[in-house]
C-alpha cells in the first residue's frame, strides 16, 4: 500500500491522461476536443517534471557540500513544450473557428453528415 502512496503523482498522470483520451474519443464537439487534447498534454508536463524531480537533489548550481543535482532538461523541455501546446491549440482553435465559417457546426457528426450528401 505504501507503493500506491509513495507515487500518486504517477496515478495523477495516469487519472489525467485517461480523462483527456476519454474526452478526445468520446465528445463530437471540436472544443472539447481540443480541450481533451490539452488535459492528456497537461499530463505528460506532469510526468515528466515527476521524472526531472530528484530526491535530496539542489539546482544544479556547482556548491561546496552538494553532492548530487536536480536535471535540469526535463524542465527545459517542458518550456519549450507548453510553448508548442499553446500554439497547437490556438492553431486547431482557429481551424474550429474556419470549420463553424465554412460548416455552420462544430458538431463532429453533423460535419460529416453535411459532406456525405454532397
């Protein structure tokens, strides 16, 4: 029992990830795609700053009495992939948006609908 204690921010990841993809494959509306999209990359920020965390480790920062460093790359990484999340949902955002212009829904199922009678 303590193993399930000692990394919940693991079942946190995992409770993430499946409430994203659950979203994604189970919602017809393009925003709440979307939205589910950003829930399961919210995950992956968490499971990888979950990884860069070390126990007992500083700020890699070279100092008298430090022996062992926190990684500083996951973080880095994790920078740079909120800046590419952000700019990836104001992208599928503005697709939502052309989508409504050119469909008259966001709705999944009325877009095919519409493209099928044609």
């Amino acid at each position: 029992m303590e193993y399930l204690h000692g990394h919940y921010n693991y079942w946190i990841v995992i409770l993430l990830m499946m409430v994203g993809f659950y979203t994604v494959i189970s919602r017809g509306n393009l925003i709440k795609k979307i939205a589910g999209l950003n829930i399961f990359q919210t995950s992956v920020f968490f499971l990888y700053i979950s990884i860069g965390n070390v126990t007992g480790g500083t700020t890699p920062i070279v100092a008298d009495g430090f022996e062992q460093y926190s990684n500083p790359l996951p973080h880095v990484l994790i920078l740079t992939a909120i800046v590419v999340g952000v700019a990836t949902t104001a992208l599928g955002l503005a697709l939502v948006v052309r989508i409504k212009e050119a469909y008259g829904t966001i709705e999944e199922e009325e877009i095919h609908n519409q493209d099928e009678s044609l």
